[in-house]
C-alpha cells in the first residue's frame, strides 16, 4: 500500500507530503512515549543513530520509529550531557532530514561527544553516484555475480533505466532523500561544526569491528562514502 501510494504521488504532491508527514509524527510520537523513561538511565559511550532496526553491540542503538534501544529525534537537540559520548555513528541517516536540519545535527553531535570523540557517517555521495551512471555501461562485479547498473536498478525499482531518472530516485523520489553531499561537501559543514581530522575511509575501514562487519548492500556500497571526523579540541563546552 505504501509504495503504490508512494508511485501513485511520486512523492511530489502535496496531498503525500500532508499524509507522509502526519504518519511519520505519529510513528514518532509512540516511539518517545515508549522509550520516554529509559534515556534517562541508559549508560551511553557508543551512540547508533538511525539503527532501524539494525543492533551494533556496544552500541546504544536509537531511531525516532520502529525497533530501537532508546528514542533520539536527530533534528532536535539530543536528550544527552555535553561530552558525555566517545562515538556516534549512522548509517544512511543524515540524507533524509533538510540541509538546516543536518547542520544542526552536526553540532550536536560535536555538543556530546567527548575530547577525541568520533564521528562517523555513511550517507549516498552524489559524485560517486554521477560516476556511476556515466560508467553504467561498464559491468560491476558484486561478490561472485555480474551485474550492469541497469539490471540492479530495473530489478530494485521495476522500470527502464535513464540516467536523470536514477539521479532524481536517488535524490528523493524512491527513498525520500532530502538533501545529497559528496565528500567534500559534508567535510565543509563538519569543519563549521568544529570538527578536524576528517578524512573519507572505506566502508568497512572505520576501524571500529562492529561497524567493519556489517553486512553492506552491495548495490548501495559502490555509491556510499563514510567519513570519520575527531573532536579535537581544546575548549570545554
């Protein structure tokens, strides 16, 4: 039902945005209610925003819907002390709030993390994803299969494949993207942050074992950039 009504409104309409929005507010007001008391105890030094469902051990996993650990909204201020946390990561996250929202996450995050605390972020890169439709033609190897980027995106989505279709169901059309960076981009916006050292690494080069180990689309991976940044400052918030 939801994805023919998604097809239906293309996403674009305002009747879908009014129904999108109230649905979503909901699913986010049962959510807090039911992690409501549970923030207030909960030991925290490794932070999983956005896990869908998805656990990382020692990790205190948290979404604003669905199956989580504890209840955080990325687009308000975190219900967490200043300093208080050695890692945050999140995993195709920050591409669906707005472009205000997200710089106002970031500081967030710069907020509560500790000295030499980590942050860590996988998101759609749109350099990579143009790459990737100007070499469509070339076959990309995925494990032991072959598969051209027409047929991942014919089986995914069930219609032909053009470029400035692909780019605009990346963009918002199919997964309700709201804004896209690349590499540099997002760096830009964690140096305003605060944040140094920040560097782009493989998707399963973090460091970290239980990020390392997951288990990637591999569809998804060849358009994805993570990026690790420090808080490396000298002031105490």
């Amino acid at each position: 039902m939801k994805n023919r009504f998604i097809r239906y409104t293309g996403r674009e309409t305002l009747l879908y945005k009014i129904v999108d929005s109230m649905i979503f507010d909901i699913q986010k007001t049962l959510c807090r209610i039911k992690y409501l008391f549970r923030n207030r105890y909960l030991f925290i030094d490794k932070l999983h925003l956005g896990c869908g469902g998805v656990y990382l051990k020692n990790f205190i996993n948290t979404d604003v819907i669905g199956r989580c650990q504890s209840y955080i909204d990325i687009t308000k201020k975190m219900p967490l002390p200043n300093q208080s946390v050695n890692t945050i990561y999140s995993n195709h996250l920050i591409e669906h709030i707005y472009l205000k929202e997200a710089i106002y996450h970031l500081n967030e995050c710069y907020r509560v993390l500790k000295k030499n605390g980590t942050l860590i972020i996988s998101t759609p890169d749109m350099r990579k994803i143009i790459k990737t439709f100007d070499e469509r033609n070339i076959e990309l190897e995925f494990q032991h299969d072959e598969f051209t980027l027409e047929n991942l995106y014919t089986e995914c989505c069930d219609v032909k494949f053009h470029p400035s279709l692909y780019i605009n169901e990346m963009s918002h059309i199919l997964f309700g993207h709201k804004f896209l960076y690349d590499f540099e981009y997002l760096k830009h916006r964690l140096q305003e942050a605060g944040f140094t050292d920040i560097k782009q690494v493989g998707n399963r080069e973090t460091g970290i074992t239980q990020i390392d180990e997951l288990p990637f689309d591999e569809a998804m991976d060849s358009i994805t950039t993570t990026i690790v940044a420090k808080k490396n400052d000298n002031e105490i918030i």
